[in-house]
C-alpha cells in the first residue's frame, strides 16, 4: 500500500505560484504595447516585402516630405513616371500606367531594385544612375532642364518612343530632346512599312547576349514606330525576311550614344513598350544589357569568330546544271584568293569529270544531292538510298570522298529525316535555308549517343540568292548584294551566299554583279573571317571547347579561360564591352609562363582580347580599365 505524501511548498515556490497565476494581462506588463505593435506591423512588413517582389510600389516621402517616390530596392536606376506625361495622356483620353507597368515587370522578373520618380525636383536629388523614360511624350522645361543637369554630371538616360516631343502644355515641340540623346530623326515609319520585326545586331554593347540577327516579331501598336539614326546602330526594323528598303539600311531602332569623357551615355528605343508587352521575356535580355552598358559596367563574351573577326562570310555555288560555268566562278574566287565551296549535284558532275577534278584541287567540295529533287517527305528509305548514290556517284571522279562531309539540299527541301540521316553518313555540316533558325548564327545538331565532332553544324542561308534577285539589273542586284554583305558585318553574323551555275555566265548579270560585292568584301577583310562553309562548321564545334568565366573583385576582373579536348585551340577571342570609349582593358596572366593575348580595339565601344594559340587546360588573366575622366 502506497501512503501519499504532501509537499509543503517553500517560500520560493509560493513566490513561483504568485506569478504564474497573475493575469495574463498584467504579466506582460510595460511589454504589451510593443508586442502589440509587433503583432500588427509584422505581417504587414512581410505583406509589403512579398508584395514589393510581385512589383508593387512601396511609398517613400519625398526630400521635402510630400512629393512621395517609390523604393524598390536601394538602387541608382530610376523609372521616371513623369507627371506632364501623364497628364498629357489623361487629356488625351489615354492611359499612362499602360507603358509604366511593362517596366515595373521587368524589374520585378529579374528582382531588380529601382525607384520611381516623377517630378524635377526629385530628378535633381539624383546623383547619377541611369534615368529610363518610358515613352515620355510630355516634358515641361523644368524636367527637360533636370534630365540635361543629370547627364551633364555624368548619369545615363535611356528613352524610348517619342519622348520629349511635346512640351509642358501637350504642345508639339519636335525632336530636340531625342536628338539631344543622340538619336538623328527622319520621321514615323509609314504604316505601309514592312517592317513587323525588330532585328538584333550581335556582339552588340546593348544587345550581347542576343544571337546576331535575332528576329524578334514586335506586336502591333497604336503608337508608330520611329525612323532614327545615329552614331551607332545596335537594331533594325526589317521584314521576316530580314530586308528593308534602300532608303532606310542606314536607320536604327535602337541608336546608342557617347558624346565624350563626363557626359553621361544614352540610348533610344524608337519604339513604344506596347510592342513588346505581349512577349516580353524575350527582350529582356536587350533591356538587361542596355542598363549595363549605361551604368558603364564592362561585359565579357566569348566571340563568335576566332581571331578578333567581327562576322564570317561563305559564298558557295549550287553545282548543277550550267556546271562549266563553275569554273568562271573559280577564277572569281582564285582572284581574291578564296577557297570557295562547290555543291556538287553529282548526277550532273559525272558529265563533267574534269571540271569537277579542277575545282578539288582548290575549292571546298560538298554534295548537292545525286538528283535535283527535293528530300523534303521522301521515305527514310528513299533519303538513305539517294545519299548513298551521290556518295558512289562521287567516287567514280575523286579518290577521297570520305573529306567530303558538307551537303546542301536542292532546293533547299529537306527534313528532320535528312538531317539524322546526314548525320549518321558521315556529313558534318548542312547549308539550309533561312527559315532554319530565328539567327544569323550556326547550329549544332546532335544526338546523344553522338560525339560533339560528329555533329551535324546547320549553316543557315542569310542573305538573298540570284534567284531573288533576277528581277534586278547589274547595278541593283551589286547594290542589294553589297547591302547583305554589310549587313552581315553589321549582325556579326555568318553570311551565306549561294549562287548557281546555270545563272553564271561569264559575262552574264550575275557575274558582272560580283564583281562589286566581292570589291566591297575586299575592303572591308581585315573585319571579315572569308572562309569554306566547312571551316565556320568545323570551327563551330571548336568554339564549344572554349569556356569563359569573369568574377569582380574591387576594380578589377578575374577573367578564366578553359579549354577542353585534347588539340590546342586557334584564335578563341574574348570581346570586351568598355566602360570607357576608346579606353582598351589591360590584360595580365595571374601565373607565370601563360600566353599573353593580344588586346584590339575593334570600335568605340569594344575590343578584342585574342588568343593565337592555347592547350588544353586552364588559364587565368586579369583585367582593368584605366579611369574616365
């Protein structure tokens, strides 16, 4: 049996128990105030931070305490919502959140601080930064004084549209202001214009890490679209087909600027946020490096060409009928000192073994197919069948087929059948047509179980053929090639130009044509990588083996460079996006015995960082700038 005992409390515990059974209340005592405080203000502290990221505004007074601004972040970009603007569109029956809300998105997809500003007052508080106006129409004197001040102490301004081409009243006041930035204007884009897409310029200071010639489909807006020029142009307003008229090759759609050391850069949009709104994710990567090429923040890129080269150029024929005329093209090639490359329909060729013996001693050869019949639907079969007749076709005239590994489909009909099919043929690169890719830029395609060295490198066709242009006499079809060939240079894109036998006669339209383009890509080869379709495929795939990685520290940048495989690589290149104009980074090995690149100024605005030759392995340098005056 158990005898229960009972505890006699102590001092100590009845002191315990006193306090324990006071109110709760009165136990909290001077505390409940604050914990009351806190009950209310910390769900609406994480209410605000979630709703902040989600692009709400979060109020701030204003330098006077009145005039509120909005924080998003601390930051030195600022949105200017001007309130004249905004006016001007309330008058006007419009809406001026609608070209606001486009860039409070984008700042909140890449969780990027920036505040809102939106009268002169506070324009004059800001130091220096980069100020965007978004499509701000209206001005009064004091904003446009406040934004001149701005740029004068050294801050960037990025506008888009029509800004500034009204005054305070909503009054027609012109373009100064955008000239002012920088932008030369010609005038609205007729409404007739075919002109639906935005084409990017590669290797581009604001547009890097697009692909050269990107084709962006801009919507259609009410606001038109600008005509605009300047000291350099960093997009185009073209066609699908990526051509505009003669009297606008020169214009820009997007113009960036830098009159001199302390004045701050600038760059124009000639267009609204509407016609990007709809797809915007796809230009933010242009938004992304506009603002860093404004706050003056260098990029590094691997280059699309070795050797400092800013675009690559093929011209290659399709080797058909007419297949004599071949040799009247050789001589053309020989006089520049180009291996040009042949595709050969072998069917044909066979009729013409000794021309086609001429042309291998040196010329790039590749296949045109054994019949001049599309691929595009046949039969796996079928397809499997035809490769192996040109390749046997072939052999009947030259003893190395096997270093023939470049195809182009007649009349550029093929499908995903052909290109697998190339593939497992031993064919390492394909001349396609335009509509292959949205660039201006190979492709690799590769299965799996494929080793990169044997993947198939797609060359898209990107600039007009002689059958595009028939219709044109012997100075238009020079003009409308030249002006191709420099848009090549412009995109730093690969130009592909195909020409055919049956149209080359010696004194024919075409060759007289050639002539001019091929004096026009003499004076502008020093820029230009002239090379075999089967070179800019084969270096395609060594480029893969190059890997670049840059990290700040303090003023300087740590710049590493990888090289897989196990051959050494030619030419790989590193550009440079300057902070400065002008002003050529300098390059440092940070160890002992690393090859020492070769650092050119390609323009203004960039430079070259070249490597003749580096080894498998790793390397690392680093960079600095001299500083702006």
């Amino acid at each position: 049996m158990t005898v229960a005992t009972a505890t006699v409390p102590t001092m100590d515990t009845k002191i315990t128990e006193r306090r324990t059974t006071r109110p709760a209340v009165r136990r909290m005592g001077t505390y409940l105030p604050l914990l009351a405080l806190l009950g209310v203000a910390l769900p609406i502290l994480i209410y605000l931070t979630v709703m902040q990221t989600l692009g709400w505004q979060v109020p701030r007074l204003g330098m006077n305490g009145l005039l509120p601004t909005y924080e998003y972040g601390a930051t030195n970009t600022v949105l200017y919502a001007s309130r004249t603007t905004r006016d001007y569109f309330a008058r006007a029956g419009g809406n001026y959140e609608t070209l606001l809300v486009p860039w409070r998105s984008y700042f909140s997809a890449r969780r990027a601080g920036f505040k809102e500003l939106s009268t002169a007052d506070q324009l004059n508080a800001q130091k220096d930064g980069v100020v965007i106006l978004p499509s701000a129409v209206a001005l009064d004197l004091d904003e446009r004084t406040a934004l001149a001040a701005f740029r004068a102490r050294g801050g960037a301004i990025l506008a888009t549209w029509a800004s500034g081409a009204r005054n305070g009243k909503g009054d027609w006041e012109g373009w100064q202001f955008l000239e002012s930035l920088g932008a030369q204007m010609i005038g609205e884009m007729p409404a007739t214009a075919e002109a639906g897409h935005l084409i990017m310029n590669g290797e581009s200071p604001v547009s890097h890490q697009l692909p050269a010639g990107f084709r962006y489909a801009m919507a259609k807006t009410a606001e038109p679209l600008l005509r605009i020029k300047g000291e350099r142009i960093a997009a185009r307003f073209m066609n699908w087909t990526r051509i505009s008229e003669p009297e606008r090759r020169d214009e820009g759609a997007i113009v960036i600027a830098e009159p001199g050391p302390g004045v701050g850069r600038a760059a124009v949009f000639a267009f609204s946020e509407s016609v990007w709104e709809a797809r915007p994710a796809l230009l933010y990567a242009l938004i992304d490096d506009t603002l860093q090429w404004l706050q003056r923040d260098p990029a590094f890129l691997r280059a699309a060409w070795p050797h400092g080269k800013r675009a690559a150029q093929v011209i290659e024929m399709d080797t058909e009928e007419g297949f004599p005329n071949a040799l009247v093209f050789a001589q053309m090639m020989k006089d520049i000192n180009y291996r040009a490359t042949f595709y050969v329909l072998t069917s044909v060729a066979r009729r013409y073994p000794d021309v086609l013996s001429a042309l291998h001693r040196d010329f790039e050869i590749g296949y045109h197919a054994d019949v001049h019949d599309s691929f595009k639907g046949q039969s796996p079969t079928l397809q499997q069948q035809r490769m192996q007749n040109m390749r046997a076709d072939m052999a009947t005239i030259l003893p190395d087929v096997a270093t023939i590994t470049g195809f182009r489909a007649p009349t550029e009909g093929y499908d995903g059948t052909t290109e697998l099919l190339l593939q497992k043929n031993g064919i390492r690169h394909h001349a396609a047509d335009p509509a292959r890719s949205e660039s201006r830029l190979p492709l690799i395609e590769k299965s799996k179980d494929i080793a990169l060295q044997d993947a198939l490198v797609v060359l898209p066709r990107t600039q007009r053929d002689d059958i595009n242009l028939a219709q044109y006499n012997v100075e238009q079809m020079a003009q409308e090639m030249v002006a191709d060939f420099d848009l090549t240079v412009d995109n730093g894109a690969l130009g592909l130009l195909s020409v055919h036998t049956q149209n080359y006669q010696a004194e024919g339209v075409l060759a007289r044509a050639m002539v001019k383009l091929l004096d026009r890509i003499k004076q502008r080869r020093d820029h230009v990588w002239l090379a075999p379709a089967g070179d800019v495929a084969t270096w395609w795939k060594e480029r893969e083996r190059f890997r670049l990685s840059v990290t700040k520290s303090g003023k300087r940048l740590d710049m590493n460079v990888s090289i897989a495989g196990t051959t050494p690589l030619q030419g790989a290149t590193v550009l440079v996006m300057l902070p400065q104009k002008g002003v050529l980074p300098q390059v440092h090995s940070a160890k002992i015995g690393l090859p020492k690149p070769e650092v050119l100024l390609l323009d203004d605005y960039r430079a070259a960082i070249v490597f003749e030759k580096l080894a498998p392995g790793d390397y690392a340098y680093q960079a600095s700038f001299a500083s702006g005056k």
